[in-house]
C-alpha cells in the first residue's frame, strides 16, 4: 500500500510576540507529516492580496531551502505532501492549488478521493470551464469559486460538500480566513490546534506537537472549523448516521505517536499485537516485527504471549524516495534494498514475523525467504489486519481487486504463496475492539466488500 496525503493550515497572530512566519511552521509541520506522502509538497502563504507559492517534486526537505521559505512573508498559509491517488505524478498535480477568481484568491490542500469526480469534472467542462490538472482537488477548487460569486465562503463550503460524494479532509485559505473540512463520514484525519502566536490545522496531531502546540480537537464529521485571528469556531454543515473513519489509519498510516479521532494510535497498535497472540498463539522462540509499521503490534504480541521480542530485520532509512529496477533479479533486491536481516537473532530460531498487511503477497514473500535464509528453523507470519479481499475507493492506492492475493486464494494457498510455515490474520472483531470505536463508526470496505457509500458495481453496507 501507499501512503496519502497530509494537509496543512496555519494563522499567526501579526501582533504576537512569538509569532513566526507561517511558511517556517507549515515546513515544519509538513516534515511531521512526511510518511503521508513522498512525492511531491507544495507550501502556499497570503502576503497582502497576493498568493506566493513554493512546489516541487520530493521530500519536505529536498524541496524547500531556508532563505525561499522566509521570502513567503504573510501570516497565513496553507501546505501539502503527495501520494498521488487520482491524477498524475507530475508537478502540475502538486497542491496546494491556488485560484484567483473574481472577488478574491483561494489555496487548498486535499487529502482523499471522490468517488463522483469524474462526473462532475464532465459536468464543469460541459460548462467550458478548463482544467489545468488530473486530480479531484481542482474539481473541488472549480465548483467553490463558483459558489464564491453568490454567498459567502461558509455558505459556499456547504453547497459544495452537499456536491462531493467520497472522502475529503480539506485546508483552504480563502483571502484571510483559514477554514478545515472535513467530509461528512469522516473517512481521512483532520485535527485543530494553538500554537504560540496562532492556530493550526493539520491531517495528524503530531504535526502540532512539532510546534510545540497543544491539540484542541478532532474537526468532526461533516464539520467546518473557521479559524481567524481572534480564535476558531465549528460549524456542523452536514450530518450522517454514522462515521467511516478509515481503519488504514490505524493500522498502517497515522505515526503512532498521533491522537485520531480521540484514539492513540500507539495503544490501537499494541493491541492489535495483544489480540492476534490471543487468536493465533504458535510455539515460537521470538517475535520480530517487519519495520516500521509492525513493531508497536510486535511489542503488543510479546507482552501477551510471553514470547521474546526481538529485532530480525533492520530497516535502510536513507534509502531514499525511488530507485530503478529493471529486469527480475533487480526486484528480487528491492527487499534488501530496504531492509536487512540481523542473522544472529534469526539463526536456529522459530520466528514469528509481524507486519502491517499483506497486498499482493509478493514483498511477504520475499521477507519471509530473507529470514529462512538467515537460518530460521520456522517462520510464522501474523499479520495485524485481516485479509483484504477489495479495493479502497477513498484514497489509499492499494491495488486493483485482481491484484490482492486475498480476493483470489484461501488462506492455505496464501500461507503457501509467501512461504510461511503458518499464516494468522487478526480478525475484523478483533481489529474493531483493538481501536476501540463502534463497527458503525469504521469503514471496513477493502475488509469486507461492503462499502459505506454507493459505488457502482460494490455492495453498500448502509
């Protein structure tokens, strides 16, 4: 799987004695961000009644130098990391997307997928409006200026929310107010926060524990949270039954250390470990996580198993964003590539291996074969989510249905496709009891086939 996208939104206080540049603390809190996206990042800030933008391809900080962070002067800002999931991997596509229309200018940072975008992309060019970029984001960008030349912004949100079907959390700056939406399932993260000298909007809380800020709360479902110089204020424009918050962020996404949706994503994490010791206990001599995602549940499964952590693999940091592969025997290094194993506390060893998720299969595969080859006598794969067996249409690029190797095989052929000597997939009760939020209040779409909203040719589980 790949990582989303994080969004950024910052106001300062022009009169405040602690007050810095909003470019500097949207930097800052992008580099937090970093694990949503490595493609591309984009930083927008309002210097009078103009929009100065630095963009480019890569990381937070291959992009952006000192010295053009400081030149965007203004208070107020919005920022952006990529992993594109509808539209290109190509600078036009990078956010955030700035527009200038009639009576003002706007810049706004999505992290989702609507699942209606290409319909009302048909509908706005029928209308001879023109499309710069392939994402969903200029979609949103198009119909909100159009309702900006009839009401005021907070009107103009609602009309479009009631328009976007899919999921979205947005960071938009619409000449000096800075508003947070979020869609009404509550699908992606999106929290508020102070900050010295000023008020903060950001995918994950951590991005406010960089700058040493305190989290006020999560945006609601269906809520818009305007924030301007003199505080922020929650407006609920739509309301459903229920939340889908995205079990993803919980298992794989959100750094552990961020607060989602009230809970720690390091506690859902390690008991996630604790209930797949509980539901799939092996004789075993240590348990090993697949780094970095794997460990807390690696931690999780020793406590309530009794059995010994320890490190079987060693993950590259610095491997960087790509690297070129061509031909079998290059791929087959990717694995190595990226991670390595520690033999002496493999050899001789029954292992249980404890990742994230299987996708495909092949990358379990070929971990799997690292550790026999470092001298395991026995490898267990458990596996801290259950199986996917469907697509996500709401912004995780997973793979196509054909694709997972859970939708195609039992569970025997799967154990047998990645070699393991035993296969445990934590089930969906315990996923559900692990982050501790209603099954109504959770979508389990990729888990269950049975999708939140309508999609053509999926089945609607409401």
């Amino acid at each position: 799987m790949k990582e989303e996208c994080g969004v950024v939104g910052v106001l300062m206080h022009t009169a405040h004695a602690k007050a810095k540049p909003a470019s500097l603390q949207i930097y800052y809190a992008l580099y937090a961000l970093q694990h949503r996206g490595q493609e591309s990042t984009g930083i927008t800030v309002k210097n009078g009644d103009k929009l100065k933008s630095i963009k480019g391809m890569g990381l937070v900080p291959e992009v952006y130098s000192k010295d053009e962070l400081l030149k965007l002067e203004g208070r107020l800002g919005v920022g952006h990391v990529r992993y594109s999931t509808t539209g290109d991997s190509n600078i036009v596509n990078c956010q955030p997307l700035m527009v200038n229309y009639k009576n003002g200018n706007l810049a706004i940072a999505h992290n989702g997928n609507l699942v209606n975008g290409q319909e009302l992309r048909d509908e706005l060019e029928s209308e001879g409006r023109i499309f710069i970029t392939s994402s969903d984001t200029e979609v949103i960008a198009h119909l909100l200026v159009k309702a900006l030349l009839i009401h005021d912004p907070l009107e103009s949100i609602k009309e479009v929310m009631s328009m976007l079907k899919g999921s979205y959390s947005l960071a938009i700056m619409i000449d000096d107010r800075l508003f947070a939406v979020r869609d009404p399932l509550g699908f992606k993260p999106l929290c508020v926060g102070e900050i010295d000298g000023g008020y903060v909007v950001a995918s994950e809380s951590v991005a406010i524990d960089t700058l040493n800020g305190k989290l006020t709360r999560d945006v609601k479902a269906g809520e818009v949270v305007e924030i301007t110089k003199n505080g922020f204020e929650g407006h609920q424009m739509l309301t459903e039954k229920n939340c889908a918050h995205c079990v993803f962020e919980y298992i794989y996404f959100a750094r552990p250390d961020s607060i989602i949706d009230g809970q720690l994503v390091y506690k859902v994490r390690e008991q996630i470990g604790r209930e797949l010791a509980k539901e799939h206990p092996v004789d075993a001599d240590i348990v090993s996580p697949v780094p970095d995602s794997g460990i807390t549940s690696a931690i999780g499964y020793s406590d309530e198993s009794g059995i010994n952590y320890r490190e079987g693999l060693m993950k590259n940091r610095y491997i960087g964003r790509t690297f070129i592969l061509p031909g079998q025997e290059m791929r087959e290094t990717a694995v190595r590539l990226k991670m390595n194993t520690i033999a002496e506390n493999l050899r001789n060893r029954k292992v249980i291996i404890l990742d994230d998720s299987i996708v495909r299969g092949t990358t379990s595969r070929r971990i799997i074969e690292m550790v026999r080859n470092a001298g395991a006598k026995e490898v267990h794969a458990r596996i801290g989510s259950p199986a996917i067996i469907a697509p996500c249409y709401m912004g995780i690029d997973m793979a196509s249905r054909e694709e997972l190797i859970a939708a195609k095989k039992p569970l025997i052929d799967v154990k047998n496709a990645i070699t393991a000597d035993s296969l445990g997939y934590l089930s969906i009760e315990g996923l559900i009891k692990s982050i501790g939020i209603h099954r109504d209040e959770l979508c389990l779409g990729c888990l269950t086939e049975r999708y939140p909203i309508k999609i053509v040719g999926e089945e609607c589980s409401r």
